[in-house]
C-alpha cells in the first residue's frame, strides 16, 4: 500500500476495488437507470457520473451506504469548510484560486 492510497482496497462480492477521487469547485454530474433492456436481466443499475468518476449501484443496500456516507459527510462540512457562501463570495474566492494557479481569469464559455 502506498502512501497515496492509505486506505487497503475493500473485498467485494466481485473482487477488490480501490479508488481515489478528488473533488473542488462545481462538478458535471449525472444519474441514470441502466434498464434491462440495455444491460440485461439481472445486471440493472444506477449510474452516477461526478466529473469523470463513474459509479455503479448495483442494489439498494448498496446505495443506503452511499447515500449514509454523504449525509455524514454534509454534517461535516461546516465543520471542515466553514459556513456556506453566497454565490458572489464562492464565484471570488474560485476566481482567486484559479488566477493563483494559472495567472489569469478563466475563459468565459459561451452556451
């Protein structure tokens, strides 16, 4: 185990499976239902994407652990972050972090 990792990798019904993620700032996100019909009988799931994370829920005990853990984790967040910031606060203080590591504004992104 490297020092990267300082979690060991769980065991699971479908073997070991470690993974690290880091997020900061607004992520894409998604959810969808892998039906049936796409995956095949027996092999449905919910599939979440967080930036360039992929997760796959296979049943619903599984998603209650998941769903347990990030409401532990919102308990803390005041905590660890500090209180919520306004929108103008939270868009400054991004601007700020992204001109200290790049020395310029972001590009602005036409839709």
């Amino acid at each position: 185990m490297s020092p990267s990792h300082p979690l060991p990798p769980t065991p699971t019904p479908r073997g070991l499976v470690a993974a690290q993620a880091i997020f900061a700032g607004p992520i894409d996100t998604g959810v969808r239902a892998v039906t049936a019909r796409v995956a095949g009988a027996g092999n449905e799931v919910i599939a979440l994407r967080l930036g360039s994370l992929l997760v796959y829920i296979e049943d619903r005990e599984a998603l209650d652990a998941l769903g347990g853990v990030l409401r532990r984790a919102d308990a803390l967040a005041d905590r660890v972050f500090g209180p919520p910031e306004d929108a103008f606060t939270a868009l400054a203080r991004r601007e700020d972090h992204f001109i200290a590591r790049h020395g310029r504004l972001p590009a602005v992104q036409s839709r």
